[in-house]
C-alpha cells in the first residue's frame, strides 16, 4: 500500500511531461499557413523578359513607350527624330507659331447666368396698380408665385407691392399652427432648436 502511495506521484510527473512534451511539439509544427510557407510560395523567380535581353545594348538607354494612340507629328520628341529630318523644321515652327489660331478673332459673348442676382426695372406703376388689385381681389387664385411668372419678376418684389389680405394671412397661421400639433417631441425640439441656432447665427455668436 505504502508503495502505491509513493509511485504515485512519479507515474503522474511522467504523464504530466508527456503530455508537455507532446503540447510543445504541436504549437511548435508549422501549418499550411506558417510564414516559411508564406515566404517560399513568394519567392518567385523573375521571369526572363523582366531583365535584359541578348539584344539590349550594354550602356544605359532610354526605354520610349509611346502611348497607344495615333502618333502625331507635333507631338514627336526631337530626342528620337534624325538630325536630317524634315520634321525638325517643321516642329521648330510649329513651335513658335499660334497653331493657326487667328488672335483678331472674337469669342463668342458669355452665357448669362439666368439665376444671376440681377436687377431689372421693367414694372411701371399700372403693372403694380394690377398686381394689387388681382392679390387683393382674389388671393387664393392670385399667388405670390402665380403673380411672379405673370409679370415676370421675383416673388420677393410681390410681396413688397403688397400684402395678403389680413384673412388669407389668419387662415395660413391657422394651417401652421395644424401642422404643428401633428408634431412628435422629437421633432419639436429639432424646430426648437433651429430657431436657437438661427438666431445665435444672426447675433455672431
């Protein structure tokens, strides 16, 4: 009994170490997806057309590789024209020339911008006498928009003419106020809080 008790302990030292051992070797064994595998997959030979060939010449040389289009003559670099060529001249003019372009000549007048900030001064004083009295008469069919396109100016210049009828302006506020109730808190504080941020914007602040 007494040597049950002390083998014990040696069988569990050796089976404890075997299986160290055993956990050593697995982590230290390199997988399909180890950095030497990795590297030798890498490590590829340079192909034979990546280097120089019977034909290079031994000197350093400039490699031309033009681009796919159609080559032009204006465009050709005196570097690779013989000193004989006739292109020499002709590019030497090209040169110092305009290119045919004939200075005298007038473009054509700028496009004017039809959302430009311009002022015109065509409404004469019947004009706003008829927008007052169609806004007055009638401002449901009369709009500011409406009275815009008929005479041709802004809605901005309706509204300094003149003025909704102080029912049309009672009925829009009534509408406002509508919309409004059908507001949610969340949207509620958003206009809320644009109102704080316009207002702080107009003090600089």
């Amino acid at each position: 009994m007494d040597l049950r008790v002390l083998r014990r302990p040696i069988f569990d030292l050796l089976a404890g170490r075997g299986q160290c051992l055993l956990s050593g070797t697995v982590s230290s064994r390199r997988n399909e997806s180890s950095y030497r595998r990795m590297k030798k997959k890498l490590n590829v030979k340079p192909d034979a057309s990546f280097g120089f060939s019977k034909d290079s010449p031994a000197r350093d040389h400039i490699i031309f590789n033009p681009p796919s289009s159609a080559p032009s003559v204006l465009h050709t670099p005196l570097k690779f024209l013989p000193k004989e060529d006739k292109r020499r001249q002709l590019y030497s003019v090209a040169k110092n020339s305009t290119l045919g372009i004939d200075e005298e000549a007038k473009l054509p007048p700028a496009i004017l911008n039809q959302n430009a900030g311009y002022q015109r001064y065509h409404l004469t004083q019947e004009d706003v006498a008829e927008i007052r009295r169609l806004r007055s008469s009638d401002p449901e069919t009369w709009t500011r928009l409406k009275l815009a396109r008929k005479f041709n100016c802004t809605s901005l210049f309706i509204g300094i003419c003149c003025e909704a009828a102080p029912e049309k302006i009672a009925l829009e506020k009534a509408k406002l106020e509508a919309v409004k109730e059908r507001w949610g808190p969340k949207r509620r504080m958003a206009r809320e809080d644009r109102v704080k941020r316009r207002e702080a914007a107009y003090r600089d602040e």
